[in-house]
C-alpha cells in the first residue's frame, strides 16, 4: 500500500483542522464565545457536537477490540452511551440549559453548595486527564499500523494537534472542527467502511463462532460483566462535562433537548457500524495479538485512498473528543478552581491538562485500563449526585450527602479497581456505595412535609 498517500491525506487533514481554529479566534469577542460560543447552537450544530464528542476512542478502538476478542455482548460500550443521551435528551437537557451556567461543577454548586462544587471540579480535571489519555492513545493505535516511527513519537504529535487548535480558538473552534469530524466520521465509517470490510468478510462469515455472535451476553461477558460496561458507559451520557458544555452552548432549551436525542440516535447508528467493522476483522484479520489493532488493521487493507479517508474519519473521532475534554477541563479550572472567567487562565489550563495526559498515555500502555480509571472514578463518584440533585424535591438529597457520595463513590471504585478481586465490576461497587450516602443524609423536615401532605 502507498503508505504516503494515507499519509498525505492524515496531515492534510489535520492541517486543516488547524486553520478552522485560526478562522475561529475571529469570532471570539468575550469570555462567553471562548467557553459556550455565545449559547448561539442551533440543533444540528449541537447533535454534530455532542455526536462527535461522544464517539471516541471507547466508543471505537475499546468497543472494536473488545468485539474482536469477546463477542457482540462488547456492543455495550456503544448500546449504554447512546441510551444514556437519549435519557440525557428526554429528561435533564432541558434542566441543564435552563440553568443558564458555564460548567458541571458550577451546576453542582448550583444544587448543592461550594464544598461539593470545588469536590466535583477536582474529580472532574482528574478523569478528564484520564479520558484524553485514552484518546491519545487510540489515536496512536490507528496511526501506528501506518506510520514508521515510534509509538511515543506519534503521541506527541497528535497531543500537540488537537492542543493547537483548542487553545486558538475554543468552543467556537470545537464546534466548527466537530461538525466537519461528524461528517468525515459519517461517510468514513458508516457508509466506507462498514459496507466494504462487511462485503470483503461476506463469502467466509460461516468462521464466525457462536459465542462471537450471541447477544446480549455470552461465555466471555457474562450478565454481571455486561452489567459494568453498560453503566460505566451510560451514566456519564447522562450526566457529562463536555456534553454539558455543548448544551450550555445551546441558544434555548428546546434545542438542547433535540440535540440530546438526536446524537443518541446517531451514536446508536456508529455503534452498529463498529460492531460490523469489528465482526468483518475477525474473519479478514484472525489472530491479532493486540486486539485494539483490529479496525485501524481491517481498515488498512483497503486501497490507500479509502484508507487514507477511512482512517481520517478514525482521527477525526479521537480529535473531536479529545478538543471537548481539553477545553471542559480549562473552563472548569477557570471558572471552579480560580473561580475567574479567563480565557488566558483556561488556555493555560488546556496546555496543562493536555501534557498531563500525554504523560499518563505514556505511563498507561494498556488502553482498557485508560478507559476503566476514567469512566468507573466519574460514573461511581459524580453522576448519582446530579441526578438526585435535579429531583432535589423528591428525593430530599442534601449537600452533605451529596458530598460523600461524591468521595466514597470514587475513592471506592478506585480502590476496587486497582486492588480487589474482579476489579471490571468496580463501577457497579461504586454505584452502590455511592447511592448510600444521598439515601442516609436527606433533608428530614422536608420529608416530614411531604409525609404530612400525603
């Protein structure tokens, strides 16, 4: 294969990403076009967005290699995330845009008080080092089956790509980057990729066993197994940082709540598309040692102008997740932390965040355990605590609790992770420690009111 052209094509492209942010600085005018684009997103600007973001490397390289190795039942990855927005869409967008605020720390300040505000923050800045770490890292996954150079050589060159343009141009250049990455990502994956490597596998896909068939569960994920992928994969689509961002950016709420659901269904749609690609590799590619190898290796067996494009459409979902989580994490350390809505305090925050994650990606060699560390300490510390706070009315949830739901949560689930036994099931043990605190300290006197009126 003429591995120049794929090249050529893979460059270009993030070149092109890059002037988008130089365009974009143009644009913003105060504080609020660098963090929210001037709440100015109609729906399909914030469905491409949310969508983008949403479909990363989790979504992708760890579904895709999970599917490879285990079976459909792996699908979770993808089948809980997209759940998760259509709930997000249906029940909470609405509340979220209504607040009017810039972050999910400031919203959790809003329904609790400053102590739990600053608690989220922190633990917010941590998972999301831990969440562009894994984008990194499959970004390198990709690049590597057709780039000769080091593994960590090519880390430092994507980190130093998406860091570039969000730095220049924020949420507007975010945006504007997502749309065209929905796009490239739509045509790349969906309608290339997908079809093809599914034609190429047809003839021989009488190989395919019947424990890499069978759904929702089979020998390698069991009931309990499937359980953890899909909560670990669906609470935080429920409640997000850089999803939130997106709809704080939205001109109204009836907006936000369309965006919501249409990007649940267009996750839904990807999902089915990795599933195919990922089935399609076990037939054309058996064997792979690193499973995590199996779509950017199934890809590059197309000819190189498809493989160039297909392959840009893989970038373009590691890019478009990662430019979200880099400028949530500046926001929040502008505005939670310093507690000053800066754009110079939030780039400074971004080049920090990013070069901490390139760090942990070059710590970290196993990108399961990236995505394990960041979504069980988020979805096992903060995602009960938001949920109970919009129904603040009827589950009588109070600061207190709130706030050691938030620590034991994370701190358990990262304990169990890293020590106990079955550690995949870490997310469901911190789930469960976690709704324990919000149960115990509730506001008494308005429960008392409520038993009263009843």
């Amino acid at each position: 294969m003429d591995t120049q052209l794929v090249i050529g094509i893979l460059l270009a492209y993030l070149s092109a990403l890059i002037a988008i942010g130089l365009y974009s600085s143009r644009k913003i005018k105060s504080s609020k076009g660098f963090f929210l684009a001037d709440r100015s997103l109609g729906w399909f600007a914030i469905t491409a967005t949310i969508t983008a973001t949403t479909v990363g490397g989790s979504a992708t390289i760890v579904a895709g290699g999970r599917i490879y190795a285990s079976g459909l039942p792996a699908l979770w990855y993808d089948i809980g995330g997209a759940l998760g927005l259509i709930v997000l869409g249906l029940f909470l967008a609405r509340k979220v845009r209504k607040t009017g605020l810039f972050t999910l720390p400031e919203l959790t300040g809003h329904l609790y008080d400053e102590k739990v505000r600053s608690a989220s923050a922190i633990l917010i800045i941590i998972t999301e080092i831990a969440w562009i770490s894994l984008l990194i890292q499959a970004s390198s996954l990709i690049l590597s089956v057709i780039v000769p150079v080091e593994f960590e050589i090519i880390l430092v060159v994507i980190t130093a790509a998406f860091i570039t343009y969000t730095l220049i141009g924020g949420q507007y250049a975010v945006v504007y980057t997502d749309i065209i990455q929905f796009f490239v990502m739509i045509i790349g994956i969906c309608c290339i990729a997908a079809p093809l490597l599914f034609l190429d596998a047809l003839p021989n896909l009488g190989r395919l066993s019947e424990i890499s068939l069978s759904f929702p569960v089979n020998s390698n994920i069991g009931f309990l197994a499937a359980g953890s992928i899909f909560f670990m994969m669906f609470m935080p689509h429920i409640v997000g940082p850089d999803i939130y961002s997106k709809l704080l950016s939205a001109k109204n709420e009836k907006t936000a709540r369309y965006g919501a659901l249409f990007s649940g269904v267009f996750k839904f749609i990807f999902a089915i598309a990795i599933g195919v690609i990922a089935l399609s590799a076990v037939v054309l590619h058996p064997g792979l040692e690193n499973v995590y190898l199996a779509i950017p290796t199934a890809v590059f067996g197309l000819s190189p102008l498809l493989a160039g494009i297909i392959l840009a459409a893989f970038i373009s979902v590691m890019l478009s997740s990662a430019d979200s989580c880099l400028l949530s994490a500046g926001t929040i350390l502008s505005i939670d932390i310093i507690h000053k809505k800066d754009v110079n305090i939030s780039r400074v925050g971004i080049l920090g965040v990013g070069v901490c994650a390139l760090i942990l990606a070059l710590y970290l060699d196993n990108i399961l355990s990236t995505l394990q560390l960041a979504y069980t300490i988020f979805t096992a510390g903060l995602t009960l605590p938001i949920i109970f706070g919009f129904y603040k009315e009827k589950t009588h949830v109070t600061s207190k609790g709130a706030f050691l739901s938030l620590v034991f949560g994370g701190s358990v689930s990262l304990i169990w992770l890293n020590f106990a036994p079955y550690g995949e099931y870490a997310v469901l043990v911190g789930l469960l420690v976690s709704i324990i605190p919000l149960l115990t300290f509730r506001d008494t006197n308005t429960l008392k009111q409520t038993f009263l009126k009843q």
